[in-house]
C-alpha cells in the first residue's frame, strides 16, 4: 500500500509554516480523535486517521525530518522504497545499551556494577545493524588482586 503524502495528510501545502502545520494537525487531531467516536467501526477508522496524523505532524514539525522527506519522499524516512527504518533496526537491539546484556557480568544485580566505568566502542555497519551480527570484544580491566582484595594497600 502506497504512503499517502504528509502534507495531504494535515491539508497544508508544501510550504506551509511550522505555525500552520502546528494548527492544521489540531484540526485533524481532534477531529479524528478515537474518543470522539462512538461505534467500533467509527472508532478504529478514526484511530488509524489520527495515528497517520500524529505521525506526519511528528516528520513535519521537526525541521530536520521535513528536509529528509522534502527531498526523498518516505523512502528519506526509512518508510517505503525499500529503504531503512532506524527504529526498527534500533528496536532490534531491545535491551543491549540497556543493562539486559550486561547485568550480572560485572557483578551482584540490583547494586552498583562492578566495570560500569569500563567503556568499549564498536563499530558495525548499517547492513550489519539490519540484518544482526555477533561481535566478539576482548577488553582489559582491573581485578583486585587477593593480598590486598583491591585496596591497593600492602599487609
């Protein structure tokens, strides 16, 4: 199914101000509003106009993004035209940077982690991001040693 056009989407031209997105998204935002629906039908055709236009007013209300789709359409988006979207790609991940990956390595759970001042940067590619790759990382960090169990004093 083809991505209808943002800004057909909110009914403002192509050079509309940010100040005139802003009101016509009001507009179909409240208009299209599932709680102002009374009947399933009405209720879940509403909610898929209203998500439609809280998903245009958040690509055309940020500066950046509008440029992106000005130029490339919903495939600047990652939407359609085989292109990338990065919040998948970033959901993919789920719990990596989160401390799913690495609770317990360290130390106890639920307390301060031991290594959690140790950094390491690792670099992928998009099409590694997208499709999944194992790393496999060697890093160096201190261990207390067991004369002095990390207080770095003498006996």
């Amino acid at each position: 199914m083809a991505e209808r056009d943002l800004y057909e989407v909110l009914g403002v031209s192509r050079d509309a101000s940010a100040e005139e997105i802003k009101k016509a998204y009001r507009k179909v935002a409240l208009q299209h509003h599932p709680d102002r629906r009374e009947g399933d039908a009405d209720k879940q055709a509403s909610e898929v106009l209203f998500k439609e236009a809280s998903a245009a007013y958040a690509v055309l209300s940020d500066p950046e993004q509008r440029e992106r789709y000005d130029r490339y359409g919903h495939a600047g988006l990652g939407q359609g035209g085989g292109g990338v979207n990065m919040e998948d790609i970033l959901a993919s991940f789920g719990d990596v940077f989160g401390e799913g990956l690495f609770s317990g390595m360290f130390g106890r759970p639920g307390g301060p982690q031991q290594g959690s001042h140790l950094q390491c940067q690792v670099e992928i590619s998009l099409e590694e991001a997208a499709s999944g790759v194992t790393k496999t990382l060697q890093m160096e960090r201190p261990e207390a040693c067991a004369p002095c169990a990390g207080t770095g004093a003498k006996e």
